[in-house]
C-alpha cells in the first residue's frame, strides 16, 4: 500500500520505555485480563483464543473502567513526542501514516454528512501499557478503547500476524488499524453506547451476537477506509487483506486451538463473514452499506 507521500499522524502516544506503577490485582484493577477485555470490548479478534481458553467468553461491556496503574518513565523522561514516536521503526513509520490516511479519509466522509470528525489517539506500547480502559497487554492483541478514544497498538503484533497466522503484508497490518478506526467511528456516532444497552439487556448469547454484528461493521469500516483510497493500493493488497480476516475468524481460531467451534461463543464473526463484510466496504466504499444490525443482513 502506497502511503509514502503521507506526512505521518501528530495525533500519537508512546508508552514505549514506560514502566508502570500502581496495583490494582497486578495491574488489572482486581479483575484479571476477563474484566480488562470486557471494558475494552473492540479488538481485531486473534486474541479471541486467548478468552476461550480462559473461559472467558463474555466481552459484554464498551464502556470505560480502568486500573489503578500510573505510569513511571524511566529517568524521569516524559516519553517521546508524536515524530519521535512515529520514526522508531519502520513498522511504527507505516502505522502513524495508516492513522493519518484514516484521519484524511473520515474527515472527508464526516465532513460530507456535515459534521466533524475528531481522530483517535495511537498508542505506542511495548509488552505492557495503561489506557483508559485498564492495563494494556500485548496478549489483548491491538484493541479500541472508548474511554479515552485510543487505539492502542503492540507493533509486535505485526510479526505474529505474519509468522503465527500468515497473514503478511503491509495491507494486512493496515486492515488491523482501520478496524480499530472503525470502533472509534461507531463510538463517536452512538452506535457503541446502543449496543452496549441492548447487551446489558440480554443474555451472554445475546451479547456475543451483537458484539458479532459490532465487529463484523468495523471490518467493513475498514473496508471502506481501503474502498477510498484504491488509488493506493499496490497488487496483492486485497488478497492480503482476505487472507488476514480468514486467519481471525472466530471458527478458525477455535478449530486452530483444537476446538468445536461454538457459534453461540463468536463475538467476532466467522472466517466468511469477516472477509464478506472488509470486501462490502472495499467494493462499496460506503459507510452506509455498513449496516451488519440491519434484519438479516449479508455481505
């Protein structure tokens, strides 16, 4: 994907050389990583597994929470500034230019619809972090979080995405950012907040159902993000983009972890649905095409 021209995002954090303070059960308020996922709520899903095996299926709640945790720099540094942050590798480089691109790319679908958009912050972590939502763990995968607007991203994750999944390319790594955009677009529309009081009305199935739905629309959100800025992308990059959102289905992921895949357990969607609903946006590249709550809706 062709992002060279982009002048890099100044909308960025680095948590990067921080240590972290505090207690708060060690660093989880109390809750453990279950509780820190449910306040969270919107990830790209590999972490998904992570849950099941844990026994942790209910990811119910989007809003907000947190830890207990403070950070500490080290040698009393307050951290780098967004360019220093945005040129520590090549990897931080090309996410700072993908956020940018997005910046670009919603503001001009906002503006159309005659409102503004206000971008998310990019958060740098290595290994551990804090957002607003509680402690930042690379086993979280990248992951939105509503309370402070941050998409928060272990670079790390790249390279297990690439060697873990088989899911290469820089097309791929950008899909992983956009769909966190996408998080960020539904909650800045109030669609999260209807989401969220309708599964705090229903049963755990329920819940994971609407979280399906909720998940399936950032996929498509970032589809649209990629529809807009065809211009930009270089042969293979849709394949890679496919081949990514097979490898985090919640079937996949279940059967890799030698499971019988439970339908009623997804809070992510399938291998089929969630290239169905990226490829929706590509080709429509209309955020209205989006509606995966509509009755019976298919990509």
């Amino acid at each position: 994907m062709r992002l060279d021209d982009l002048g890099p995002s100044d909308n960025v954090r680095d948590q990067r050389g921080m240590s972290f303070g505090g207690g708060g059960g060690g660093g989880f308020g109390g809750g453990g990583l279950g509780l820190i996922l449910s306040l969270v709520g919107s990830r790209f899903g590999i972490v998904g597994i992570l849950v099941v095996l844990a026994g942790a299926w209910f990811m119910g709640a989007l809003g907000g929470g947190g830890g207990s945790q403070r950070a500490v720099s080290p040698q009393g540094q307050q951290g780098r500034s967004a360019a220093q942050a945005c040129s520590v590798d090549a990897a931080s480089a090309f996410s700072c230019r993908v956020l940018a691109s997005t910046e670009q790319t919603w503001g001009q679908v906002f503006s159309r619809q005659g409102s503004q958009y206000v971008a998310p912050t990019l958060v740098f972590y290595a290994g551990r972090g804090q957002s607003g939502c509680g402690a930042a763990q690379s086993a979280m995968g990248p992951f939105y979080c509503p309370s402070d607007n941050g998409v928060y991203l272990d670079t790390d994750f790249f390279n297990e995405l690439q060697q873990r999944f088989g899911a290469a390319g820089d097309f791929a790594q950008a899909y992983v950012i956009a769909h966190e955009v996408g998080h960020h677009v539904q909650t800045i529309t109030g669609i999260s907040d209807k989401v969220r009081a309708a599964q705090q009305q229903g049963s755990e199935a329920d819940s994971n159902a609407l979280q399906v739905k909720m998940e399936l629309q950032a996929d498509c959100y970032a589809g649209v993000w990629a529809g807009l800025n065809r211009n930009r992308l270089e042969p293979g990059d849709v394949e890679e983009g496919m081949r990514a959102a097979q490898a985090i289905g919640d079937d996949t992921l279940q059967k890799a972890a030698g499971r019988r895949p439970v339908p009623e357990s997804f809070t992510h969607g399938t291998s089929a649905q969630r290239q169905a609903w990226l490829r929706r946006g590509l080709e429509t590249a209309d955020p209205g095409q989006c509606d995966t709550f509509a009755a019976n809706a298919r990509a």
